[in-house]
C-alpha cells in the first residue's frame, strides 16, 4: 500500500512538472509571468475558501464541456490573465486539476530559478526584528549568490534559537532540538 502511494504521488509530481513548465513557457513567451503568477495565487485563495469548486470539476465523470461552463462562469470575475484562464481548461479538459496546487508549487519553483532566488524557511521562538532579517537575508545572499526570499515562521516550540531550512537542507540551531540531543544522549547511558 506504502508502495503505491509513493508510486502515485511520483506521477503526480511528474505531471505537475510538465504542467508547470508549459503554462512557464507560454506566460515566458508573452511577458506575462508576473502576472501568471498572481494568478495562481489567487486560484489557491479561491480553490481553499470554497471546495465545493474543486468537487464538481474534479471528477472524470462529469463531462469537460460542463466543466468548462461552469469554469467560465466562476471565474469570469476573477479578471485572470488569458494564458492562466486557457491553461485551466486544458487542465479541465485532460482532468488534471486536482494537480493544480502541485502546478502552483512547481511554477513558483521556475519562476525563483529564473529570478536567481532562493525561498529560506527559518523558525524561531519569537518574531525576529527587521534588522535581524536583514542581516540573516544578506549573509545568506553572500554564500548561495542569490536572492533570498525569507519566510519566517514564529513557533513557541522551539523555545530558543533558530532553524533554517534551504531545499532539503536544515540548520537546526533550536534550544528544543539541543534539549533532544542532551535527553536521547542521557538515556542511552
């Protein structure tokens, strides 16, 4: 069962990579990435607030041509970008959008590689100051020769210090974490 899962979460990453490297070329081609991407983002906010949209285009059952009715009507007000309103009905019509946050994901990805950034997850106890950001921002610009986008997260958890996450690095500088470490060590003596 374990198997399968993973089997099925790999072709969904695979297709939303494909997914999101065609709706990047096509917004790339007309200068719209910008605006792709603001997109996406509200589709997230829209998809998150009212699920019962994602219960009637999802499934494969109900035919495309419904879907795109009902597509067209519920986000003619949402003033998307042309690329974004016609790349949502081919994802209708291929019955791929329930890979649509996947796309986002994975779009966002290219859209940093191509604006040389690089998203940083730091956790820390309380909320860092503007100046600490800055400075942590700036050392990391330093090593990895790129933009960095900070996105700091407060967790009382961790009651001291900091964790920075880049990619599948982690630095893991917690007073919790070190708390683990001194008790796994005690005992195992």
């Amino acid at each position: 069962m374990l198997i399968f899962k993973y089997i099925m979460e790999a072709a969904r990453n695979v297709t939303a990579k494909r997914y999101s490297e065609a709706l990047f070329s096509a917004a790339q081609g007309v200068h719209a990435l910008k605006e792709v991407a603001a997109d996406l983002d509200k589709l997230k906010v829209i998809f998150k607030e009212n699920q019962q949209y994602l219960k009637f285009i999802l499934p494969k059952v109900v035919p495309s041509k419904i879907k795109n009715i009902f597509l067209n009507t519920a986000i003619s007000k949402l003033e998307l970008n042309e690329i974004t309103h016609n790349f949502l009905r081919v994802l209708v019509r291929q019955n791929k959008v329930y890979a649509i946050d996947d796309i986002r994901k994975a779009f966002f990805e290219s859209l940093e590689a191509y604006n040389n950034e690089l998203r940083v997850f730091v956790t820390s106890a309380i909320a860092m100051p503007e100046a600490k950001s800055k400075k942590l921002s700036d050392e990391l610009e330093a090593i990895f020769n790129k933009k960095i986008i900070l996105n700091v997260v407060v967790d009382k958890s961790v009651l001291g210090g900091l964790s920075v996450r880049v990619g599948s690095q982690l630095l893991d500088a917690t007073l919790k974490n070190k708390l683990q470490r001194i008790r796994k060590l005690a005992l195992q003596n």
